[in-house]
C-alpha cells in the first residue's frame, strides 16, 4: 500500500500498511546525550531497545561520528520463528530513500547542461501527463522532486493479509501508475500546495531513462554508487527476495496478526527495488551532504526548501521539502536532512547534519500500520533514536 502522507492523519491504518513511505511522526523528547547522559553507543543501544519493546520485531541502527567512530546495535529478532538475532548489517528495502537517489542524478544531469529544473514534463514525456484536468505542459521537474506538481498518487497496494498474498507477485511497469494517477484530477494546480506523490518519482525515473537513454537503476549505479563504492547497495528489479543477511520483514495488521511480507516485488520495482544496508545508507547520505556527489549549485538546490502541507506539519513540526531531501529540526538545535522509507515491512529513518559530519541510520523490519497510535508511538521512537545520534556530543543536550 502506498503510504501517501496526506493521507496518514485521515487513513494511517489503511495507507501505512506495507509500501513506499513518507515522512515520519516527530521526535520524541530528547533524552541527555553527550558528556551530561549516555555515552553515543550506549544511547543508541537504549532507542532501539526502546523501539522494539512496541512490539517492533527487529531493529537495527548505526550511527557514524564526525571522526569516523561507529556505533553500532540491534535489538529483537530477525526471524519470529527461530529467534535468530538481527544482524548489524543486514540487508533491507531502501523504498523511498531512494527518492533521493533519484534526485542526486537529476541534478547531476542538470548540472552537465543535459536537462534544466525548469523543464516541463511534456517536454521530455510528451502526452504521458493527460486528463482529468492534469497537464504536463504545465509541471516543471522542479515541482515532480518537491512534490509540488499537484499529481495524485494512486499507487497499488494491499491492506489485508489476504490482498497481501493476492498481490505480493503482481508487476507495474511505470507508464501503468502514471496512468493510475491520471484517472484522477490534481490534487491542486502545479505549484500551488504540497503533496507526497511516488508518482512524481516514477516520471523522473521515466525522464531519466529519456535523457540518458539508460534506465535509471543503471545511471544511479554508474554516477552514485560505484564511485562511493556502495557495492551493497543493488537494485533487485522484480525480485521478491533480498540477499543475505537480512531480517525478516514482518506487518503487523491488527491484534494477532503479525505477517511475514519479506517475499513481495516492490509496486514500482523500476525506482523502488533497491535493497541496501545501514552502513551503505550513512556512506551515501554523508557523501552527498559533503558535496562530493554534486556542484555546490546543484547541492544548495536540492536544499531549497518549501514547507510541507498543514496535516504533515503534525507529523513533522518544523520540516519542510527540499529536492527529494527533507530538513527537520534538531532538539539540540539547527536541522539534519533526511528521507526515510518502508516498504514491504522495512521502515527506514535516516538523518546526516549539514555536511556530512554526523549521521545516522536505523531500519526496522516490522511495520506497525493497523492503527495510528502504533505508527505514531514507532514513527516517533525511531525519530527520537536519530535525534539522540546526530546530537551526540552536544553539551546540555535535551
């Protein structure tokens, strides 16, 4: 099910069950971190401990210091059955951080002079943006990366265990979710609001494949990340599986029901296939943030920043959208940036300060979707967890 943020105050039980994610709930009250609490890797054993006494079934985290030091801790178990422990860099769906990657070759083509931000969808897509009321003439790639093009999402997707194990299998080439989308008018004229649509995403990974005349997987993979070299990073394409070692990914759909959903191609497999691991996930965030993936042009764009709607300023106070990068608030002061994911089970929150100099990452393999207290209380625990990392070292910090 795509989880489209709108949505989540209306519908959190319905939207947020199993596919791509958008923002998360704010963060929890910071605790003390740094010389007046924890030392940083005690404290992130405490939030993923505290994560998984929700009842999430396994959580993994890592957080990387300006001077390179590591912390490292799991909690819970990755397998409900055999009790296997989670491993500390284990294999999960990347879903809709890699939004971010999408964008990174955006504006590494824009800055080779191959495409401008303020080119329009029809330009490069001709007719694909059409009826009820869209217009691609009309929506610049600019607006499609900040998710102000007004384009509906209407991603497929599955709220039952039943609708799971119906669907888990199916596959949706990108111009079939455009056409989705367009079955319905804009949710407001391009540029006038905001609103998370995953459909935005798969017309640039269409203008991508357009302007290079590659897929857009195999540009990511040529200009991101074999020059990091992020050799755990892979796009899986219309595998249900992951390599291993991964935990099991596990939704929870109401009392008693807890499901393993590990084995399922992602609804849009062409931008959303990509598994990856906590250490990958700070590697690429760090880099990026240092400059080392973009001109220093291209970079402040991307941190151009507009406010998120009025319902998602509940889930994040403070946050506002840049270029598929979001920036939120620090307890301790300032702002990291970020964009997590979940899909399939795997929820993902991420976070690297302005720089590069400290980042953080915890994936947890069980998705709490059957009612908005349990998203929120995980949401919130898993943002509280990043909070305490990035502000690790600041004196006083609460």
């Amino acid at each position: 099910m795509a989880l489209g943020v709108a949505t989540l105050l209306a519908a959190q039980a319905a939207t947020a069950v199993a596919r791509p994610a958008g923002p998360a709930g704010p963060a929890g009250p910071a605790g003390p971190a740094g010389p007046t609490g924890p030392a940083p890797g005690e404290r992130l054993r405490q939030d993923t401990e505290a994560i998984h006494a929700l009842g999430v079934s396994g959580v993994q985290a890592r957080a990387i210091a300006p001077d390179g030091r590591q912390s490292v801790a799991t909690s819970g178990t990755a397998d409900l059955n055999t009790g296997r422990p989670v491993p500390s860099d284990g294999y999960f769906r990347m879903a809709s951080t890699s939004k971010t990657l999408v964008a990174t070759v955006v504006l590494q083509l824009e800055a080779e002079g191959e495409l401008s931000l303020d080119d329009t969808v029809d330009h490069w897509l001709p007719g694909v943006v059409r009826g009820n009321g869209n217009d691609g003439g009309r929506i610049t790639l600019r607006q499609l990366l900040q998710h102000t093009s007004g384009i509906h999402d209407d991603l497929p997707g599955y709220t039952t265990p039943g609708e799971y194990y119906q669907q888990r299998h199916d596959i949706h080439g990108p111009e079939g979710l455009v056409a989705r989308a367009m079955a319905h008018a804009p949710d407001f004229p391009p540029g006038e609001g905001w609103a998370y649509s995953n459909t935005g995403y798969v017309l640039l990974g269409m203008v991508i494949q357009k302007a290079t005349g590659h897929p857009a997987h195999q540009e990511i993979e040529h200009r991101v990340l074999r020059p990091l070299g992020l050799d755990r990073t892979r796009w899986m394409g219309t595998s249900p599986t992951l390599p291993r070692p991964h935990a099991k990914a596990y939704q929870l759909f109401g009392p008693g029901s807890v499901v393993d959903v590990t084995d399922q191609i992602p609804v849009d497999h062409e931008n959303l296939s990509w598994v990856t691991t906590t250490r990958d996930e700070n590697r690429f965030l760090r880099a990026l943030l240092a400059g080392r993936l973009l001109p220093p042009r291209q970079l402040a764009e991307m941190k151009r920043t507009v406010p998120v709607s009025a319902e998602v300023q509940r889930l994040w106070p403070g946050g506002r959208y840049g270029l598929g990068l979001v920036e939120r608030p620090l307890s301790c002061g300032g702002t990291y940036w970020s964009h997590e994911g979940g899909d399939g089970g795997y929820i993902t929150l991420n976070g690297v300060t302005d720089g590069g100099g400290r980042s953080a990452v915890v994936s947890m393999s069980e998705a709490r979707g059957d009612t908005p207290e349990h998203i929120l209380d995980q949401e919130n625990a898993a943002s509280a967890l990043i909070d305490h990392a990035l502000c690790a070292g600041s004196p006083g910090t609460r």
